[in-house]
C-alpha cells in the first residue's frame, strides 16, 4: 500500500510540472500572437520605437565593433595557414567574406546583443512589474503593452539587420588588415574578391535570419521582464532568463534557417 501511494504522488507530481510546462507555453503563444496582432493595431507608438532604436544601436555598437573587429582578424590568421599548406592562399578572401557574411556576422551580432538587450530588457520591464508601474499604467487607460513591449520587439526587429551589416563590414576590414600585413593585398583587390564571391542570396538570407534574431531577443525579454516575479530576486531572475533563452533561440533559428537556405543554393 505504502508503494502504491508513493508511485500516485510520484506521478501526481509529474503531472502537475507537465501541467505547468503546457500553461507556460500557452502564455507563451498567447504572448507571441498578442505581439504580431499589435504590430498592425493603431495607434502606433513611433516616437517610442525610434527612442529604443536609438538605444539599441548606442548599447551594442561598441561591443560588436570591437568583437567583429577581432573575429574577423582571428579567423583570417585561423585560416591562411591551412590555406597556404595547400597553395590556395588566394582564396582567403573567398573563404572569409562568406563565411563571415553567412553565419559569422550575424551570429556575432546575435549573441552580443542577446547579452546586452535581453538583459536590459528584461531588467527594465522586470523592474517596472515589481514597482506596479505596468498595473498604474494599465488603470491610467493607456496601453503599456504597446508602449513598452510592441515598441522593443519592433525596435530589435529592425536594428538587428543594420547591425548584423555593421559588423559584417567591420569584420571584413579586421581581415583584410591581416592579409595586407602578411602579402600587402591592395584594398580594391581584396573587396572585389568579396563582392565576387559574396551572392545576393548570402546578403538576403543573412539579412532576414538575424531579423528574426532580433524579433526572439525582443519577445524573450520583453516575456521574461514582462512576467517576472514579485519581489528584487525576480527582477534578476528576469535578466537571466532573458539571456539564456535568447541565446539558445539564436543556434536553433540559425540552424533552421541552414537546413533552409540550402534548399536554394
């Protein structure tokens, strides 16, 4: 008998957790379609979306400069010897610019601002639940969901692809800083090796894929802040969260969109 009434609560309690998990991914899914149904519901908050553009260009700007820089100088060094040991060293142009336009860049640029705009993100909403701002906002008449999270999720959707070019450039002028001090490669000779090998379907697809890096930093943090718990340690909770997640939702949309850009090339 004892047995038998350890194995119910085992199972009760399994049952409850699987119960929560499927409550939590349908907040999620109510949260998401809330989202897309305001991007087309006026009236739409513009001034606001324009303020956190600015925030989100002025917050990760330093960073991927500096990171994009690096990589681009770090995987041209990587690759030239093993290029060279095959007397294909001409073709480092080649090798980087694709590699850095197709999936270097933008998952740079993604994780970076996964860092700094999911956390600030949740953070910020997080903080405004604690305080009942969002609650004094709602009874006000206004419409907090809109100002606050419509207009960050729409902000990370735009500014994400300008970014992601941003960096594409400045990991392309790290690399070829590196191969002029190896073989002193003329500028215009290195670039017009880029832009041949470099199609419209690798900026395309670079493009919309870190689009959609910045709609699911945008929802991730906007969910976490926007759901977080009462009390100083959910705000922190918040931020974690937001971090987290995001990364992770950045590998599985990059790795879709692989399997999917493949089918075209």
């Amino acid at each position: 008998m004892g047995t038998l009434m350890e194995s119910a609560k085992v199972f009760f309690a399994e049952f409850m957790k699987l119960r929560s998990f499927l409550q939590q991914v349908a907040e999620i899914y109510q949260f998401v379609t809330r989202v897309i149904r305001n991007f087309f519901v006026p009236p739409y908050e513009g001034r606001e979306i324009l303020r956190q553009c600015f925030f989100v260009g002025n917050r990760s700007l330093f960073l991927i400069t500096f990171t994009a820089f690096i990589a681009g100088v770090v995987f041209t060094r990587q690759s030239r010897p093993s290029l060279a040991s095959f007397g294909a060293e001409s073709w480092l142009p080649s090798l980087v610019s694709q590699a850095v336009v197709r999936s270097l860049g933008p998952l740079i640029t993604g994780l970076i601002c996964a860092g700094k705009l999911g956390s600030n993100i949740g953070a910020e909403l997080g903080s405004m639940q604690v305080s009942e701002q969002i609650d004094a906002m709602e009874v006000s008449g206004t419409r907090p969901f809109s100002f606050l999270v419509v207009s960050r999720v729409t902000a990370t959707t735009l500014m994400l692809p300008l970014l992601v070019v941003y960096a594409d450039v400045v990991a392309l002028l790290g690399s070829f800083l590196t191969v002029n001090f190896f073989n002193s490669s003329s500028f215009s000779l290195y670039f017009n090796e880029v832009a041949t090998n470099v199609t419209y379907l690798d900026v395309f697809s670079s493009l919309v894929k870190s689009a959609f890096f910045g709609f699911a930093i945008g929802i991730v943090g906007s969910y976490a802040g926007y759901h977080s718990e009462k009390g100083t340690t959910g705000v922190g909770k918040a931020a974690n969260t937001a971090v987290v997640v995001a990364m992770i939702m950045i590998f599985v949309i990059d790795l879709l969109s692989l399997q999917f850009i493949n089918l075209f090339r």
